[in-house]
C-alpha cells in the first residue's frame, strides 16, 4: 500500500456511515505462543475482521518484523496491518499504516513530542500510511504496562469531562483519530458515558479498546459511539470472543442499509 490517506478516508467513511469495525490487537511477544497464534490470525482473517493492531510496550524491531510478515503470510494480506507502536524503534514496512500515537492523556514529553522526533525521518522515507492519533489512557481498574511504561497518570474512570476537555485540545491540535483505552488486561472497560462524550464533541473516528472481553461490553462501547473496538486479551482467553463480536458487527452494518 503506497502512502496515501486510504485508511484513515475509510476510517472516515465508516464514522460517516455509522458503521461498526473490530481490530485485533497483537502482541509480538507473545508470538512465541505458536499454535494459539497462529490459530487466532487465521480465524480472525477467516471471519473478516477489519484491522490488525500490533504492537506492544516492550518489542524489539526482528521480532516486530518477523510478526508483521508471518501476520502477512497467515492472513494472505487480506486485512490491513496498522502498527500501534510503544516506542520510535518499532517501526516496519511490513505494515499498511501506523496509528501516529500522541499520548495526550499524560504529560511526558517523550510521548507527546519526543519519540515522534525521533521517527518522523524514517517515517518520511517510507510506505507507511500515517494516521495521526490522540491516545488517551483511561483508569480501567488496576495499573497497566502502559501506565507503567509511559510514566503517566490515566483519566480517572469517572471523570467524562477531562477526557472531552483532552480530546478537544488535540482535535484543536489537528488530531483527527482519538482513541480511548483502558490497557491491556483491563478490570473495566472505558465507561459508556465517556465514549458518548468524546464522540460528541470530537465527530472524528473513535477508537476504543481495554477490557472488551465479552460481546456484552463490545455492545455497550458501540452503542455509546465507538466506531472501532480493540480486542486483545479477551480474544487470547476466549478465541470465539472475535467470531461473536464480528457477527453482531455485520448484522448491525447490514441493518444500516436496509431502507
């Protein structure tokens, strides 16, 4: 895929829509566990889902890379590959895009700045398509490698209207993809309340994921105004967690069209 504007126009068009969409998130680490990885990228190409996220808080370039292409090979490139990079090292032009992470929840320089310095040359000499996101990390319950590795104190869970006040500073900014998570693991997932409120007062694709581990909460988050949810661990855990959310998707995306 030339760098272009292709995926963000479709996540555009989606938003546009009303459509709903499902990403799976993928850890490189954890690529060693073969046959469960193997067998969750096949089924989750099997059953058209709409987008790889891969990335983590602790990966190395090789093995990024070589997840990317055996990502690729399993998946027959039929779904796009989005890198969610914890850092600037984990850049690859085996992927399709990467979310431009602005970590705009927090205060370290480093990730609202500082490692977009360090990959923007690179960045400039590639392929990739550049999707320039807020990333706004939410209280789910209990501390995340996220909240550990970025040094930064999460939205409280309760609390809407910081997380609309920090949104509508990086809308004001030019950031035209937000993105809510709860972290990895998370015990809850981001409230119903805060989606709704971001979603209306940003208008731009929202991204949410973090404790979406049952087709109850992927309803919830959707209904609220979600337009992409992220599942990582809940589909480790219960690999027909994809297929049923991935269902309900599609009946809900077709009803849009019915007159």
């Amino acid at each position: 895929m030339n760098k272009g504007s292709e995926l963000r126009d479709l996540l555009l068009q989606r938003k546009k829509e009303g459509s709903k969409s499902l990403a799976l998130l993928i850890d490189p680490e954890k690529m060693d566990q073969q046959t469960s990885f193997d067998e969750l990228i096949q089924s989750s190409s099997d059953f058209a889902i709409d987008f790889f996220f891969v990335g983590g808080s602790l990966v190395n370039r090789d093995k990024l890379t070589a997840c990317l292409q055996r990502i690729k090979r399993l998946a027959a490139g039929s779904v796009p590959i989005i890198l969610f990079p914890g850092s600037a090292m984990q850049l690859s032009e085996e992927a399709d895009g990467i979310l431009f992470l602005s970590l705009i929840s927090g205060r370290n320089p480093e990730l609202l700045i500082g490692q977009h310095v360090l990959a923007a040359p690179s960045l400039a000499k590639s392929a990739l398509e550049i999707i320039p996101t807020g990333y706004m990390l939410v209280n789910g319950g209990n501390a995340t490698s996220v909240e550990y590795i970025s040094q930064t104190i999460p939205i409280p869970h309760d609390k809407p209207d910081l997380a609309v006040a920090t949104a509508l500073a990086g809308k004001y900014l030019g950031l035209s993809v937000f993105y809510l998570d709860a972290g990895s693991g998370a015990e809850l997932p981001v409230s119903s309340e805060m989606i709704h409120a971001v979603n209306r007062h940003t208008g731009y694709p929202l991204i949410v994921g973090g404790g979406i581990n049952s087709l109850a909460r992927a309803k919830q988050a959707w209904k609220a105004g979600a337009d992409v949810l992220v599942i990582g661990n809940g589909a480790e855990k219960n690999p027909s967690l994809i297929a049923e959310v991935l269902h309900y998707a599609k009946c809900y995306n077709a009803s849009l069209n019915v007159n």
